[in-house]
C-alpha cells in the first residue's frame, strides 16, 4: 500500500540521518526496493484496470508494454544482504 511505502520512506530517512541505522542495513538499497515496488504496484492496479476493457489489440499491447515494465522492474531489484530482523526493527513505526 502507497501509505505504508511512503511511511517506510520517511522512516529509512530519519535513520539515515540520525545515523542509528543497523551497520548490516544497506538504507540505499532498501529505499530503491521500496520505490520500485511503489512504482511496481501502481503498474499491477493499471493491469488490473485494463483486464475490464474489451479484447483488442491495444489493450493486448497495452497489458504486454506493463508487463514488461514490470519485469524491467523486477530485474532492478536489489537482493541486498541485510539481516530481515534487523530491517523490520529499524523501519517500526516508532512509539511515544
């Protein structure tokens, strides 16, 4: 969900410069995986969309341009070695 990201963005920001962050937690890759998959998720919602059209061959090459996308996407994804704990932990919402 677009909230989450964006909060979860905001929050790799405040890590970084707080310089809190968890020295096995590349913030770069993080945020570039948060934003690809933003990017990927509103790219799945047209899909989604476009299944209600009618059959043609602009929807057909319409399906087939963002299904490409999304595998150009995918193939920029950064599999960065982080521990999965620490990742949860540091991008928690913060409590009062």
């Amino acid at each position: 969900n677009q909230v989450a990201t964006d909060a979860a963005l905001q929050r790799i920001d405040e890590l970084q410069a707080s310089g809190q962050a968890p020295q096995d937690l590349d913030l770069d890759a993080l945020r570039g995986n948060l934003q690809i998959a933003r990017r990927a998720q509103s790219l799945a919602m047209e899909l989604a969309r476009s299944s209600g059209e009618p059959d043609t061959p602009e929807r057909a090459r319409k399906i087939a341009d963002i299904t490409a996308q999304l595998q150009a996407l995918q193939a920029q994804l950064q599999p960065a070695a982080i521990d999965q704990g620490a990742t949860a932990a540091a991008l928690a919402p913060r409590t009062p």
